[in-house]
C-alpha cells in the first residue's frame, strides 16, 4: 500500500526545484538590484511603521495610498509626452520632468493618506469603536480605492513608460551599477534619514512620539492629538508618493489596478521584519527583505517567488522574534 | 492589551433583557420603536422570535428548511436569477457562500479574529478534491465524498500552522499574515508544477449515482442536488457551531473577543482557544472549497482571488458579526445579489467594499445583530429571568387589584 502511495506522489522536481548554481553566478546583480527594491519596500514600510507606531493599527488601505502615486507619476509623465522608449532629452529636462512626477505623486498619495484617514478611521475614533471595527473598515476602504481604479482603468496594466536609459556608472565584483540603482538607493536613504531626523528632532516629531507612547498623556500635555495622527498619515503618504516613482522606474509595467496589494504586503513584512514602529527598522528592514526576496527568486527561478518568499520571512520573523530585529517601539526611540 | 474585542456584551444583554421583559408584559406585540430601533432591521422579528417557545420555533424553522430544500424546484418568479443565471446554480453558489460564512463567523464572529485570506483555506480544500480525485493527478484516486473530510483536515492543518506564528501576537498580524496567504496560495499554485497552474484540474470526481439515461445525479450543470447537498451540510454546520457556541469552547471564544487579558486572567487558555477557532473555520473553509470543486468539475488557480475573501468577510460583517443566522443571511445575499441583478455584477466589489465600510462605521452589528445574551447559562438562564419578571409583573398586578 505505502509503496504504491511512494509512486503515486509526483518526484521531487514537479515540486519546487532551487537553482544553486544561478544564485552563486549572479550573486552580486542580485545583491545590487535587491537593495535597490528594498530602498522602495522600505519608503512603503515607514508608511505602516508611522501609523501603528501612532494609532497602533496597521493601515491595511495604504498600499492604494502608494497605487494612486504610481498613478499619478503615470499621468503626469504621459502628459508630458514619455512613452515606451527613452525620450530624447537632456539630463536637466529629464530631471525636471521627473521632478514634477515625484511631486504629484506626492501629492495624490498625500491626499490619499488624508481621505483615507478622514473617511475610515476618523468617525471610528469617534465612536471610539473597537479594533476589529477599524481594520474591517481599513479593508474596505482599501477595496473602494481598489475598485474604482478598476472601474476607471480596467484590468489591465498601464502601458510601460522609460524616464531614461540607465547609464552604468562603475563597476563592483564584476557587476555593473547603472544610475537608476544609484538614483533609487540614494534618494531613499535621504529621504527616510530627513524622516528620521523630522521625528527625533522637529516639534511636530515630539508630538508624534509623544502620541505613540501614551495618547491621553500627550493629550493632556497639550499635543494635538488628531493633527498629529493626520500629519503621520500625510508623511506616511509623501513617502509611499516618492516610492511610487521609484517603483515606476524600476519596473514600468507595474502600474495596475492591484499592483499595490502585494507590493503594500512586502512592504509590511519589511516593516515587522525591522521591528514596527521603529523607523530605522523599517529601513534596515526593507533592504534586507529586499535582498532576501532577489536571491529567492533567482534560487527558485521565476519572480513570483519574491512574493512567497516575503511571506515566508514574515511568518518566520513572527514566530522567532515577533518584535523585529530592531524591536523599539517609535514612543520609546532615544529623542 | 485587548486585541480583538468586539461590541461589548452589558448594554445590549440589558437591551434585549429589557425588551423581552416589555415583551412578557405586553403580550408579545413586540412592535416597539425602541426595540426596533435598537436590534438592527429585523429587530422586532428577532424579539418575537425569541418570545416564542421551543416547540413553534422548530415548527417554523422546519418550515423554513422545507422550503429551502423546494426552492429549486418552485423556482420562483420575482426571486429567480433566471434568465441571467440558472436558479438551481446560484443557489448552490448562495449556500457555498453561505457556508463559508458560517465558517467565517465562528473565526470573526466568535473568536473576534479577522482573517483576511479565508479564500486560501476554500483554496486548500478544492484542491485537494482536485488533487485526489482528478484524472489529471499523478496522486492516488479516491471517491470524492472522502475527500470532503480529508479537504476539511488538510484545510484544519494548514490553519494550525498558520495559527500557531501568529495568533501568540496582536489581531493584526493575524489580519495581515492571512491576507498574504490568500494571495500566496495562488502565487503557489501557479509556481509549483504538480499544481498545474492556470492549466489545472480538470473532471474533478462527484458523488456517485446516476439518473435513469445515464447522465450522472450530480452532473456539473445540475446544480439542484448540489445545491441539496450542500444544504444539508449547512445545516449540520450550523446545528454543530450552534452547540460549539453554547458549549465551554464557545464561552471561552466569546470571553476572548470581549477582552482577551481579562480571559486570560479568568483561567481560559486563550491560546489555545484562538487556535481552535481559527481551524475550525479554515475546516469549515476547506469543506465547502471541496463542494466548490466537485460542482465546478474544474480547479485552477484563476479561481481563488483575494478579493473573494474581502467578498467573504463582507458577508460575515453584512450578516451581522458572531450571529450564525446573519452569516447564512449575508452570505446567501452576498452571491445572490450580483447573480440576480446582473446589471450591477460588475461593480459588485465595490458596492460590497463600501457596504462594508459603512455598515462598520454606522450599524457595527450588521443586519441582524447578535444577541448578547449570557451564554454562560444559555436560554436557560435567559428563560428564568423571563419568568422571574413575569412572575413580579404578575405580583404587581396582584397588588394593585
């Protein structure tokens, strides 16, 4: 009986099948490129990070916050006439045209974040409803955004759009770094280091600190509670809004309708993975994650399994060390 | 730290502890605006059904399951989704989602997890109905009513290993991890050969029987004795988390959506509960994904979308949150209404997404709330602090005479 069970199982090769040999060839791409999807996970992460760190919810609805910034970096460059290839233009009007992408891309995931925060969490704190109650909403709030993208663009990614052609740059371990890697990774890190530094050190940053440790008390010291929650939602959007144009430049053909579902559930791995709430976490977090999920896909051989390979990590970090690697809580980072 | 709480249970177990007194004094008019009011649409037929005793209520839910079971055969006319839909179809679709609501709810409702990628464990049970009865499978045959079991326990296990990383933590880690399952699981299917991808299964197996000129009972365009089938199976589900939420494992759910350190506190092993909803419902999920399977006679990945689950969990808050009538209710009403009016299938999901929204911001109970009753005694206890009150009302009026 058992052995006719042994033959009936399909071989080890239908099952999943780890390509050594490719991960130790392009070792280093892979380690390049990783960083530089973790620098994207990472700006998407610090927008979950800040919203637990305040509201201690996870804000399932921010990855349309981030959609509808690639969206608008879509609009924005096809109406300033890019299209598939390359436009033939000078570094300073690409710059510029750029410029105008990230900044309305900022600005639609800003008023995203706010909508959102307005519509679906703000007449629940009134209530003073309970958790189950927000992240229901939260969901739903996300499928709305979702859905009525669908309505208005169908089910099909946007056409592709090259800002420009990656020019390499130099030359480490063999592997060439072009300047969209360049781009992506400096950019990020700047931004999440002025992020950083806004929390520890601006006025506004007390506030958000002083509300995710302790709500009433920061209330009572005289903190705007309900400014300071929207101004998280808005800076957790201004980031996704920056990551939005990153991502389009990275990969031109994933603006679509759900592109941000799994992207906002690889950015939230990266968030629990740095530990959630702790804004360095979210960075370290991120370019880890994102080194992890490019040497799984090129070990087990197709781009879908940095999807599962994120989850897997999540799962993991929750059953390990749930509190992330980093592990403070945004209240309790040094001021 | 209470994670998951749901509406707290004082205020409405006096609400309806008052309005069942009214009720006693009354007469059982149960027509009051206030209770109305206060128990969501049907709020006046919940009293009234509640006022009544035990023998007319099964006389009347026999009734209702009578006419459940002809529903396919009277086909009536306003109700049908004829022309659009064939009638015996859509209603075994409106009972697999009815019963995957129910499934639901013993997860969102009772225990006040949310799972968010139910779809994954329907996904798990029809596969391993496609797996193990398919031709198109390397693996061993078997007839497909074993597999409804054998979907449940595969479907059981998988919520274990999803439960035991992240139901130690808050709700919303739970929330996410399922929500990435839900997507995964598709992902999965499509990356792993034996899986079959978007090529999938095909002549997945039926339970056997066949009709006098050949063509099998359970034939995949007949959906009357699916739909049969798939009734009865509710119908024992129901009866089976009816006693679960009466029983010790129930109480202890509830004590947990309500306040999980306060359980914790009070000697409930909040842990372990939590697991044991969690897969009891994926079982429940894993079950009707096998029924789903054998009607469709066909499983691929392209079946089992995320958005599904948020369609699930739609149904349960609709329904109306831990109220095992509600899920049936919401479950039933959530198939049914793109199927019926098909005019308005293709915004369905966002109807339902902002129906959840506002359901959850203005009437959190759903359609059908729950009663908070003490279900540390039951209708039991329920029935005695009826009588009691009817007993003063009746000292009272005895006085006053």
């Amino acid at each position: 009986m058992l052995s006719t069970v042994l033959t009936a199982v399909p071989a080890d090769s239908d099952w999943i099948n780890f390509d050594v040999a490719a991960l130790a060839q392009n070792f280093w791409s892979a380690t390049f490129d990783g960083l530089t999807f973790g620098a994207i996970y990472a700006l998407v992460a610090l927008g979950y990070t800040l919203v637990y760190g305040v509201l201690n919810l996870i804000n399932f609805a921010h990855s349309e916050v981030f959609i509808m910034g690639c969206y608008a970096v879509f609009f924005t460059l096809s109406f300033l006439g890019f299209g598939p290839s390359a436009p033939n233009l000078s570094f300073g009007a690409i710059l510029i045209n750029i410029i105008l992408a990230l900044i309305a891309a900022i600005v639609a995931s800003a008023v995203t974040a706010f909508l959102v925060e307005r519509l679906a969490y703000r007449p629940l704190r009134k209530r003073n409803a309970p958790r189950l109650v927000y992240l229901i909403t939260a969901i739903g709030a996300s499928f709305v955004i979702q859905y009525l993208i669908f309505l208005w663009r169908g089910p099909l990614p946007e056409p592709a759009l090259t800002m420009f052609i990656p020019t390499p740059i130099f030359e480490v371990f063999g592997t060439i770094i072009d300047s969209q890697q360049i781009v992506i990774v400096v950019a990020a890190v700047i931004m999440m280091v002025l992020v950083d530094q806004f929390i520890r050190r601006s006025r506004t940053g007390r506030g958000i600190r002083a509300v995710a440790q302790d709500p009433d008390t920061a209330t009572l010291m005289g903190v705007n509670k309900e400014k300071i929650i929207v101004t998280t939602f808005i800076i957790g959007g201004i980031l996704a809004g920056a990551a939005a144009l990153f991502y389009v430049m990275k990969i031109p053909s994933g603006v679509q309708y759900n592109g941000g579902f799994i992207l906002g559930i690889k950015a939230f791995a990266a968030a629990v993975l740095g530990g959630i709430g702790n804004v360095r976490g979210a960075l370290l977090g991120g370019l880890l994650l994102g080194l992890i999920g490019n040497y799984g896909q090129i070990l087990l051989g197709s781009s879908q399994w940095t999807d599962v390979v994120a989850f897997v990590v999540l799962v993991l970090v929750l059953l390990i060390r749930p509190q992330g690697i980093l592990g403070t809580s945004l209240g309790r980072s040094k001021a | 730290m209470s994670t998951t709480d749901g509406p707290t249970p004082l205020p409405g177990a006096k609400a309806s502890q008052a309005a069942a007194d009214r009720q006693s004094k009354k007469g059982g008019a149960g027509t009051s605006a206030d209770a109305t009011h206060k128990k969501g649409l049907f709020g006046a037929w919940s009293e009234k059904w509640q006022a009544m005793p035990r023998q007319k209520q099964w006389l009347y839910l026999i009734v209702v399951v009578l006419i459940a079971y002809a529903l396919p055969v009277i086909n009536p006319p306003i109700l049908s989704t004829e022309p659009g839909n064939d009638f015996p179809l859509a209603l075994f679709s409106m009972a697999v989602y009815a019963l995957v609501a129910v499934g639901l709810n013993i997860v969102i409702g009772y225990a006040g997890l949310l799972d968010l990628g139910y779809i994954a464990f329907f996904a798990v049970g029809s596969y391993t109905a496609a797996m193990l009865t398919s031709p198109d499978s390397p693996f061993v045959k078997i007839p497909y009513l074993w597999t409804i079991p054998l979907a449940i326990v595969v479907a059981m296990c998988v919520g274990v290993i999803l439960g035991i990383p992240t139901l130690r933590l808050r709700g919303d880690y739970l929330a996410i991890v399922t929500l990435g399952f839900g997507e995964i699981i598709r992902i999965l299917a499509t990356l792993i050969p034996a899986m079959k991808g978007q090529v999938g299964f095909q002549n997945v197996g039926r339970p056997p029987g066949e009709g006098a000129d050949g063509i099998p009972i359970f034939a995949n365009s007949n959906g009357t004795p699916w739909y049969w089938l798939t009734l009865t199976i509710l119908i024992i589900v129901l009866f089976l988390a009816g006693n679960l939420e009466r029983s010790r494992v129930g109480r202890s759910w509830i004590a947990i959506r309500e306040d999980e350190d306060a359980a914790e506190t009070m000697g409930v092993p909040t842990f372990k509960y939590k697991v044991w909803a969690f897969a009891l419902g994926a079982g429940v999920g894993g079950m009707s994904g096998a029924l789903f399977a054998g009607q469709v006679g066909f499983v691929n990945n392209q079946k089992f979308d995320i958005v599904t689950s948020i369609l699930f969990v739609a149904a349960v808050v609709l329904g109306g949150v831990g109220n095992k009538v509600g899920a049936v209710f919401g479950g039933a009403l959530v198939a049914y209404i793109p199927l019926r009016f098909t005019a308005i299938a293709e915004y369905k999901y966002l109807i339902f997404g902002i129906a959840l929204m506002l359901i959850m911001i203005y009437r959190p109970k759903g359609l059908i709330p729950a009663r908070q009753r003490l279900l540390a005694y039951g209708q039991q206890a329920y029935q005695r602090v009826r009588e009691t009150s009817a007993k003063k009302s009746a000292v009272v009026t005895e006085k006053e005479v």
